[in-house]
C-alpha cells in the first residue's frame, strides 16, 4: 500500500478539519460551488466522485460478468437487505429516538420532519460511492456493477411507493432528472470510459498495461475521496457550528442504523460462504446511501430548511466517516472469508492486486 492508501483515515480527517474551517472562513466561494448543480446534483461534487469511479471501472471485465450467475447469494443478500430490512430499520429507529428517547429533546412537529429525512435515507441505496468502497476493500469490480445496476434498476419503481408507505403520504414524486442523471454520471459514463481504456491497455500492454495504468491513477481516488470530503463539509460549515447539538441528535439513530445493517449484511455473507471480495461490497452496498435523491425529496416535500432536509444532510456528514471505519474492519476480517474462490476469476483478482 502506497502512502495515500495506508494513511487514509488520516487524510479524511485533515479533510473533514480544513473543509469546515474553509467554509466557515470563505463562505461565499462554497455558496458559489454550490450553486454549480443541475437537478440537485452538485456538479463539482459529480467529478471528484467520477475521479473515484473511474479506476474501478477500469478493472471491469464485460468476459467475467457471465460467471456472477453460478453465486447469486451476492446479490439476493444484498436486495433483501436494501429492500427489505434497511428502510423499515431507519424508519423504526427514528420513531425510536424522535418519539421516545428523544421526545423531550426537540418538538413533535421537528421529530416527524427528522423521521422522515431518516427514512428518505433508508429507501435510497447508493449508486455512486459504493464503486469506491468496493475497491478500497478489494472488491470484484463485475459484481459490484451488477449489485448496483439491479439496485438502480429496483429504485425506479420501488423509491416512491416505499417511500409514500414508510411516510404515510400518497403525493411522493420520483425526481426523475436527479435519478436519471445520477445514474448516468455515476455507473454509465465512467463505465463507458473505464471499458475502453481497459481495451485500449490490454492492446497495447496486456493485463501487465492495465495494472500499471491503475497503479498510477490509484492516488487520483483518493484525492478525489479526499476533496470530496472538504467540499461537503465545507458546504455544510455553518449548519455543523450553529446547531451541532440537532445534529448529533440525528447522528446517533443514523450510527447505529449504519453499523446495524453492515452487520446484518456481513455476517449474511459469511453464513452463505460468499468470497470476501463479494462478501465486502455486499456488506456496504446496504449501508451507504443515494443521499442526491434523498436530499432532492426532501426538499421537494418539506422545504429547504427542513428538519427532514437537515437529516438527509447530517447522512451525507456521517456517511465517510462510517463508511472508512467499515472498509477497515472490512479488510482486517479477510481471514473470515478465506479459502472461498473468486467469483469473476484470476483477471479480476490480478486487476485489483496492486492494492496490496
């Protein structure tokens, strides 16, 4: 591991400090960056995600995809846990807090707009990042396409009903320009691109081409996860300071909601004998979120300054941190898994390897 890779928590960390200070010190060019989106997706936020992406798709191999059907478990798991668990967990755990543990903390009419942010959260599986967790643990870049492309495919006729039954409204509109373009940015257009350029590289170099192409462009991910995390937190700035108490509030059911589930996922794995670079992303497949579409319906339902829109907001702030302290337990816990065979075989295992 290179010195992006092996100090990685701490570089977050640094992030997290310099973009909270950025924002609180130059607010304005933050607003500004801000205001660079189109259909509630950030489009300075899309590239540092698409800088992360794009590796990982490289390491796709379309001639190794075939061989996910002979290990179906992967992605049964991880469809019962996004669809059948996860949303009714989030939406139980926040009438909980909001209605019980916390009911002398804020005030009902608070409590409801937290509660639905929350479950805004749990019905909106990630499309995005789960690309960069996947890799960050190793994972088989074939099967985490296919485990996110079900999902996507899933989210375009589940979202609004689960969403409108978990709610207990009937008005709960699709934003359709945020989902479709997020898909688009995100899994799409870099998977176009990482085909060609693995094309491209084995040409002209063989597998020996592409593993020294993705050993250059390793540091290009974490900097882009990196910059990330500054431009979100930076753009959060003034909510963090000026009401820290709220969100700490909501940060607890949303902690215990994220390690619940990867919990819930991982051991399933186990206990179904999936090989750790299948058994990893189907563990945080389930924990991460598609916080655009989550942000977008909140917005669109209860207002910009909602308590529902500062929930889905305090997700995205708690997401990175969770997400790195599972990747590492993720990698620590390989042991568990070991002996079981690679699903997409030896080209994907040697495509991956230089992150050892």
């Amino acid at each position: 591991m290179g010195v992006f890779e092996r100090f990685l928590s701490v570089w977050v960390g640094l992030g997290i400090l310099v973009g909270i200070s950025l924002g609180l010190a130059i607010p304005g060019v933050f607003s500004a960056v801000a205001g660079i989106e189109y259909a509630h997706v950030n489009l300075v936020v899309a590239v540092l995600i698409w800088a992360m992406i794009y590796p990982m798709m490289v390491q796709v191999d379309f001639t190794a995809i075939k061989d996910i059907r002979k290990r179906p478990q992967g992605i049964w798991l991880t469809l019962v846990v996004n669809w059948l668990i996860k949303p009714f967990t989030m939406a139980a755990l926040g009438w909980l807090f909001f209605r019980v543990l916390f009911a002398d903390l804020v005030d009902p009419a608070s409590a409801t707009e937290y509660i639905a942010g929350m479950i805004l959260l749990g019905v909106a599986p990630c499309t995005a990042m789960v690309f960069v967790w996947s890799q960050l643990t190793k994972g088989d870049p074939n099967y985490t396409l296919v485990q996110v492309s079900i999902n996507d495919i899933i989210m375009i006729f589940a979202f609004a009903p689960l969403a409108a039954l978990l709610l207990g409204m009937t008005d709960i509109t699709v934003p359709w320009e945020t989902l479709l373009l997020s898909v688009g940015l995100y899994v799409v257009l870099p998977l176009i691109a990482g085909v060609y350029t693995r094309r491209l590289l084995t040409q002209r170099g063989g597998v020996n081409g592409v593993n020294l192409f993705l050993s250059r462009v390793k540091p290009l991910s974490i900097m882009g996860l990196v910059g990330t995390v500054v431009l979100l937190f930076g753009l959060q700035a003034p909510t963090i300071v000026s009401d820290p108490f709220v969100i700490l509030l909501i940060a607890v059911p949303l902690l215990i909601q994220s390690y619940g589930v990867f919990i819930i996922a991982y051991g399933g794995a186990r206990a179904l004998k999936l090989p750790h670079n299948v058994a990893a992303p189907a563990g945080l497949i389930g924990t991460s979120n598609f916080f655009e579409m989550a942000v977008a319906v909140a917005i669109s339902l209860f207002g910009l300054h909602s308590g529902a829109a500062l929930a889905t907001v305090v997700g995205v702030l708690v997401e990175v941190p969770v997400m790195l302290t599972l990747v590492a337990f993720a990698n620590r816990t390989r042991h568990w898994f070991d002996g079981a065979p690679s699903v997409s075989g030896k080209g994907v295992v040697e495509g991956v390897r230089e992150h050892e």
